[in-house]
C-alpha cells in the first residue's frame, strides 16, 4: 500500500511501461527481476492505491558450501 500521491497514474501504463518503470525507478538496484503479473486497486473515496505484482528476483542468494547467504529485504534499499 502507498500513499495516494501521483502514484494512481501507473494503471494507465502498458505491461512495458510498467516493467520499465517498476526496474528504472522502483527496484533499480535489483537487477534480475521479472515482473510477471500487476494489478491495481483504486479507491478514491479512502485515497488508497493497491498495486499487487507477482515477480520473480533471480540469482538473489548466494551459496556457499552448505549454507546460503540472501540478502535481507531485497525490495527495501533505505537501511534502518
């Protein structure tokens, strides 16, 4: 869920301009996703905005012996 904002305009993107926007500004830093399915939830009466996406982040572990290293919170790049 985000904010209302200007965020609302993307349900009016194609599929490709929705997976460029999502890997140029949303997730940049990520560099294997796939986006495989986005759908949105508009409400205006309670300013709200869902977007639900199915991706898929490859190569976002790495092995190491028996053990396997992930990266905590892929989707998040602001550190606490």
């Amino acid at each position: 869920r985000i904010l209302y904002g200007d965020t609302y305009r993307i349900e009016t993107h194609t599929k490709k301009e929705l997976d460029k926007f999502y890997k140029s500004s949303r997730w940049y830093y990520n560099n294997n996703v796939t986006i495989d399915n986005v759908s949105f939830e508009n409400k205006k009466d309670s300013r709200s905005f869902h977007e639900n996406i199915q991706l898929r982040l490859g190569e976002y572990g790495t092995v190491l012996g028996e053990e396997m290293i992930l990266r905590i919170n892929a989707f998040s790049m602001f550190k606490a």
